[in-house]
C-alpha cells in the first residue's frame, strides 16, 4: 500500500487553483477569502503570501515567471512577486466592472 502524508499544512479560507512555478520551482496558488497569492518552496520548506486588496478568484502567471494578472472581485491587475508583502498592484481593469456592478471571479 502506497503511504501519503501532507506535504503542506495550510489554513487556506478557500485555496484555489495551485500550479507548479518552474522558474521559482516554487507551488503556488490563491486563497480567495485571504485574499493572498501564497508560495512554497518545497526544497527549502519556506513559504511567502502576498495580501490582495481585494478577494481573488485566480492568478494567470505572466510569462517572465516574475509576475502575472490577478482577477479579484472587482478588478484585473498586475502583480510582481519580488512586492511587499502587502501586494503593490498596477491596476488593469476597474471602473467598467464596478459601474456595471460585475464580478472578475469567474475565469472562463
């Protein structure tokens, strides 16, 4: 029989959307009602988050592996890892989706 164990205990509010970062060989994924892109480098065990202004829905790395576009509740922006840990975003999409009252969660 196969043994499995847990390779990271975390206290996500709603973890989402994990994916392998090979140019940081680092997990990553996003904690909705965190609000946060947490990291975690398996060979170090270190972990890093960063903390949204918003709550977000998912994060689609850009292709330089240094940073990507964050969909939150009501906004797309763009983010760089190298940030503080309260994430400095350029914001990319806003004013269209609030006025409209509609929601950037949803990744199709």
């Amino acid at each position: 029989m196969t043994e499995v164990s847990v390779a990271l205990a975390c206290a996500d509010g709603l973890g989402e959307g994990p994916w392998w970062d090979v140019t940081s060989q680092a997990l990553r994924r996003v904690d909705i009602y965190g609000q946060k892109v947490p990291r975690w480098e398996p060979e170090s065990g270190e972990g890093r988050s960063w903390t949204m202004p918003e709550p977000v829905g998912c994060f689609v790395p850009g292709a330089s592996g240094l940073g990507g576009i964050v969909a939150m509740r009501n906004a797309l922006a763009w983010f760089e890892f190298e940030s503080s840990p309260d994430a400095e975003v350029m914001w990319l999409l806003d004013i269209y989706l609030r006025r409209r009252g509609g929601r950037a969660l949803q990744r199709r």
